[in-house]
C-alpha cells in the first residue's frame, strides 16, 4: 500500500508525477548511469527500464529520453482516484525478471547488460551475460 498517494484523485496525482519528473527527478538520476545508457543507445542496444518505482513517472521520463520499454511498479485506479494499493505485483526482486521475459521472450537469444543498484536486482543480475552492480559501464 502506498498511503500517501491513496484516494488521491487521478487528475491531481497526473500533477504531481509531472512537476516529480520535470524537476526532481533530473536531480536525482545518477548522471554516470545516464551517460551509460545514452552510449548503449548509441551503440544501437534495445534499452528496457525495469523497475520497483512507479510506472506513471518512470515511464514519463524514459519516453522523454527514447526508451519505450518500461515495466514498473503500476498503482489501481478507482473511480478517478488512486487507490494507493499496487496492481498485481511489485516489479521488485523475481519480478523485474519475470517482467524483462515478458518483454522479450526467451532470454537465451540475447547479450544482457543488466545494471543495478539494490537488493532488488539481484535476481536479474544473476541472469546477465553483463552484471554491473553499482558500477555504470560497457
């Protein structure tokens, strides 16, 4: 459950995700990780954002850079409000690599860099031909 956000309305909460990413946001994205990223788009590389936070702003921000593949932590959405409860699961730990298999399929087929930066990763690391635990390069 996420109290703070809970029967908050829908439109107010659209605020609030907006003005998060276009002015903290920035200030709290590591700049040696976006760098990473911006040279993996260089290079060609599908890029996948993966993700405990929530989908509204993740999602935001990743479009505003190019990245379309997002899966996140998404919320229920109730008669215009927010519930504060998460819909299925929280993308955290086992799911973030459930939820890169439902983005691609088999994994088999792929090179994965995988970048993380908490406990929550470690499964998905655990699968990377690539593993960059707190560290941000190719």
């Amino acid at each position: 459950m996420i109290y703070f956000l809970k029967n908050l309305s829908v439109d107010n909460y659209n605020i609030l995700i907006k003005s998060f990413v276009n002015v903290k946001l920035p200030r709290l994205i590591n700049p040696t990780a976006l760098q990473c990223l911006i040279r993996h788009k260089q290079e060609g590389h599908r890029i996948i954002i993966i993700s405990a936070s929530l989908e509204d702003y993740v999602g935001m921000w990743g479009n505003s850079i190019g990245v379309n593949d997002i899966a996140c932590t998404n919320l229920v959405r109730l008669s215009g409000r927010i519930t504060g409860r998460i819909l299925g699961y929280n993308c955290y730990g086992i799911e973030k690599l459930a939820r890169l298999i439902n983005i691609l399929g088999p994994l088999d087929k792929y090179e994965l860099y995988v970048y993380g930066d908490s406990e929550g990763d470690y499964d998905i690391l655990n699968i990377a031909d690539y593993p960059f635990y707190r560290k941000f390069s190719m």
